[in-house]
C-alpha cells in the first residue's frame, strides 16, 4: 500500500468510525428516555444494547486510529493486538450487561404492571432501525473504498441492532396491543441471551488473535495459490499465517534449484513478494530461502510442502 493510499484510506474510516460513536450516542439519550417513560424491560435491553454499541464503537475508532500508527523500535510487529485486549474489556461489560438485564427481566415475570405508551417506545425503535440504517449504508461506501476490516465488524454489529429494535416493538405491540403479559419480559430475557452470545462470540475471536491462530483454511489456500505461481519456485513448506487487529502476517520457506546464483534466488523472492503484495496488500510477508529438498527441523508441526496440488502438473 503507497503512503497516497494510506492517506486517503485512514481519513475515510476514521470518518466512519466517528459516524458509529455519533450515532450510538444519540441512540443512547433517545432509548434511555424511551426506556425510562416506558418501563419496558425490552427497551432496557435495547438501551443496554446501545451503550455496549458505543463502546464497541470506540474501540473501533481506537483500532482503527492504532492501525494508521506505524510499528516503532518497542513494537517491530505494530500494534493490532491492542484492539483484542480491548475486546476482552468489552467482553466484561456485555457479560454484566446481560447478567443484569436477565435478572431484571426475571424479576418482571411476576409482576403484574404493563409497559406504557408503546407509541412512543415504537417510535423510538422506528427512528433507531432508519437512523442505523444511514449509518449502515455510509459504512458499505467507505468498507467498499478502503476495505477497513474494523469497519466491516462495526456494520455486522450494526445490522443486528436493526433486528433487536424490530423485536422491542413486537414486544410492546404484544403487550400494550394484544394484551399478552408477559412478553416484554420474556423479549427482555430473550435480548440478555443475545447479548450473552455477542460476549462469547467477542470474546473468541480477541482470543484466537492474541493465540496467534491461523487463518482459515480458504485464505490459506487463495494466498498459496499465488505464491506457488512463480516460475523457478520449486516448494512451499512451513507456512504459518497470523492475525492481530486489521493486520494479516504470513511467513514460509520457499524452495528454489540449490545450483542457482544467490541474486538469481533472491530476484524469485522478491518477485513472489510483489505478487503477494499485489494480491494481499494488507499482508506482511516474510520468506525464508531454502535449497529444493533441504530438510529443516523434525519438529512436528513444521509443515511439509504445501503447494496446491496442481503445482507438480504445471512444473
């Protein structure tokens, strides 16, 4: 990626970044009124939904702030695992979150009072669903421009939000309307689960990235594919990829004639290397040179050649 394209990318996801934190505050005063006039235990849910969106909204914007720094002398590598530590706080505050909404809900099972004004508490949920629905659309826009990897976990989160306001209105229209009692808790209860999902879901994917788990097995395969293309690479062993932030690494032993000159090996190297970058731009590479055949360890994880199976049809 050019220093140009750095400097026109980082503003626009910023930008989009920015636009998640206004938009999750505003939803936070709207439905913390809402919530408060109601009595609706899944308007509370909703609320507590919305705080969570505008923490996650601010680690975004952290992330993707923390992205732009370039790695310094203390951190060779950058700083993308800042964003999964960051994830784990949050993973706390969703789990408390839910715990108290649940219990809250429990607790109105037995209670005997309705919600009140749902016309206003529908109308709330109607201008959260289109007003995330602006910001989902502007998101699409810069993800389509920059490709930001936070920005697109931002608008999945978003879209959910649509779905959880449409289930507080039924929710009110339930029990203000058809005089079913009870399914405000009920809806509340089922909001706590869904909240306590997100947690476990958030909180397994910080985790993979700070275990250093590897890319999924399509991803592996689409960026051997290119590397194995070069004309005069003779193997591909010990490929071994990782993941921290908006950041991919990827490293390998490439197998070239051991009768070739060292400026004739390194040239294939680094041709590979342009081919990588071209294909995987946001992708640290590294690549080590090994003589075709040469064994480097017993260890067992260290894998053995792994280029696509067309590879010897096509040498």
């Amino acid at each position: 990626m050019t220093q140009d394209e750095r400097r026109r990318i980082v503003p626009l996801a910023t930008r989009a970044a920015l636009a998640s934190v206004a938009m999750a505050t505003f939803l936070l005063g709207l439905k913390g009124f809402a919530a408060w006039h109601t009595g609706s235990i899944a308007m509370l849910g909703s609320l507590a939904d919305t705080g969570l969106d505008l923490l996650a909204s601010l680690v975004t914007l952290y992330g993707v702030r923390l992205a732009a720094t370039p790695a310094d002398h203390d951190h060779r590598f950058g700083h993308g695992k800042a964003e999964a530590l960051a994830a784990l706080f949050q993973v706390g505050l969703i789990t408390a979150s839910a715990v108290g909404i649940g219990w809250r809900a429990i607790m109105a099972l037995g209670e005997r009072a309705p919600t009140q004004d749902a016309e206003f508490g529908i109308g709330v949920s109607i201008a959260a669903i289109a007003a995330t629905a602006v910001l989902l659309w502007y998101q699409r826009r810069v993800i389509r421009q920059t490709g930001s990897v936070a920005i697109l976990a931002d608008n999945v989160h978003y879209q959910s939000d649509v779905l959880l306001n449409g289930s507080v209105i039924l929710a009110l229209v339930l029990d203000q309307y058809l005089r079913v009692r009870g399914a405000d808790a009920v809806f509340g209860i089922a909001i706590a689960l869904w909240l306590a999902w997100g947690a476990f879901q958030a909180s397994s994917n910080a985790i993979d990235q700070l275990m250093d788990k590897e890319w999924p097995e399509d991803q592996r395969a689409a960026f051997l594919d290119v590397a194995a293309r070069q004309p005069g690479l003779r193997g591909i062993h010990d490929f071994r990829t990782r993941r921290a932030g908006t950041h991919d690494f990827a490293q390998f032993h490439m197998e070239v004639d051991p009768a070739i000159t060292v400026a004739r090996a390194h040239d294939l190297v680094e041709a590979v290397e342009h081919n990588l970058k071209r294909a995987f731009p946001k992708v640290e590479v590294l690549i080590h040179l090994d003589p075709e055949g040469h064994v480097d360890t017993d260890n067992p994880l260290v894998e053995a050649d792994v280029t696509p199976h067309w590879f010897g049809k096509r040498m």
